[in-house]
C-alpha cells in the first residue's frame, strides 16, 4: 500500500475528528450523489417501515457531484 503524503494524513485524520464529533441526534448517509443528514433513527425507522433506508427524511443534504465522493456498493 501506497504512504500517504503529510497533507493526505492531515486531511484525513481532520475527517476522522469531524465525524467523531457529530452530534449524537443526528445520523449521516452517503448516496451515490449527495450526502443527507437525518435525525438519529431515522434510516433505521425508514428501513423498517419500507425495507430500505433510502428515503428517509433528511434535515438537510448537499450534492457530492465532483467532489470525488463514492459510495461504495458492498456499504449500502
């Protein structure tokens, strides 16, 4: 494997702090276009009710396209 480079490791371990630090009232999702905010539970609720969670209401999102953001299949 590749080493990563002193920015790489710095920018990465910032991402790992800022989702440890998220809010415990708030759940994350990556879509494959946009990442969306939702209450805790929700994904889960929505999953139950529906069998997926792809629709769950979301108190916010933003679109990923072009900022090299991929979900990955095997995750969802």
């Amino acid at each position: 494997m590749e080493e990563m480079t002193a920015i790489e490791k710095g920018w990465f371990n910032k991402l790992y702090r800022l989702l440890g630090a998220m809010p415990v009232t708030v759940e994350i999702e990556v879509h494959n276009s946009h990442i969306q905010m939702n209450r805790k539970g929700a994904r889960n609720e929505t999953f139950e009710r529906n069998g997926d969670g792809d629709n769950a209401e979301s108190i916010d999102h933003f679109t990923t396209v072009n900022m090299r953001v991929y979900p990955c299949s095997e995750s969802v």
